[in-house]
C-alpha cells in the first residue's frame, strides 16, 4: 500500500510544472483574493501600511517582514504584504528575468553516513538522576567479608 501511494504522489508531482507546491498556490491565491479591499499607505519605498480587517499592519519588502507575524512565522507572503507588492508592482508590470523562468531548482545534495544508525533514546528522569548522583565524591567500594575499603 506504501509503494502504491509513494508512486502516485510521485507520478502527480512529476506532472507539477508550477515553481510552488500545488497546496502554497493555493494558499497564495486564497490570500490574494482576502487581500484585494485593503488600502495601502506607502511610508518609504519599500515599506508601506496595509489597512484591512481588524488590524493595520506594517510591511516592509526588503526585510520580507510583517507586524502580524505570519509572513516572518511560515516565510509565505501572508495577505498584507502581498497587498503592498502589488501596489509597489503592479500586476500588468510583473516580469519575472529569463534567467530566472529557465533555472531548473534542484533538492540539495546529501550523503548518508556509513554503518548502523546510533539508537537514539531519550533520556528518562531515572537516567537524568542517576547521572547527577554520580559526579557525587565519597562513595568507594567495600570489601564483601570485612566491610572495609580500598580492596573488594
């Protein structure tokens, strides 16, 4: 059933043209279109006050933050800064370079390390006590048959 589902979430990427993954554009969209009865006041050239819903928000587009949190949180252009791009750039003057429409983005490359993977545990409360208990001094072993130390 795994390799059923990993094929064809393989066979639907790979019919995928778009730069985003289906679920971001969709997203982006939803936003635009929340977005589009917001006022935008510019305060410099690249930052602008967006009145919308509830509150107003400070976008600035070189630092690709928002006063709301979302943009800086997800790295998404929430609804307010998408607001301000477009009125900084309108959308009949949208071009995106040549060079850029052509690049083909590749996943980085990895290596896997040799031999077995190292269990990893977590570390339970007995296992935390234990290991303070015993950085302690004064504790030495005894001798079984006369209970003293320095042999055993």
């Amino acid at each position: 059933m795994l390799t059923r589902c990993f094929f064809k979430r393989k066979k639907l990427i790979s019919k995928h043209t778009h730069r985003l993954t289906i679920d971001v554009e969709e997203k982006i969209d939803r936003r635009i279109e929340k977005g589009n009865f917001f006022r935008v006041y510019p305060v410099t050239d690249s930052q602008l006050l967006v009145k919308g819903d509830t509150i107003d928000c400070f976008v600035d587009l070189d630092k690709w933050t928002c006063s709301c949190g979302k943009y800086d949180l997800l790295k998404i252009p929430c609804r307010d800064a998408i607001k301000a791009g477009f009125f900084v750039v309108p959308e009949d003057g949208w071009s995106v370079p040549q060079v850029v429409e052509n690049s083909e983005v590749l996943p980085p490359e990895t290596r896997r390390s040799l031999g077995r993977n190292r269990k990893r545990r977590y570390e339970t409360v007995e296992d935390k006590i234990r290991s303070s208990q015993g950085s302690q001094g004064g504790q030495f072993r005894k001798c079984s048959r006369c209970g003293l130390g320095g042999h055993n």
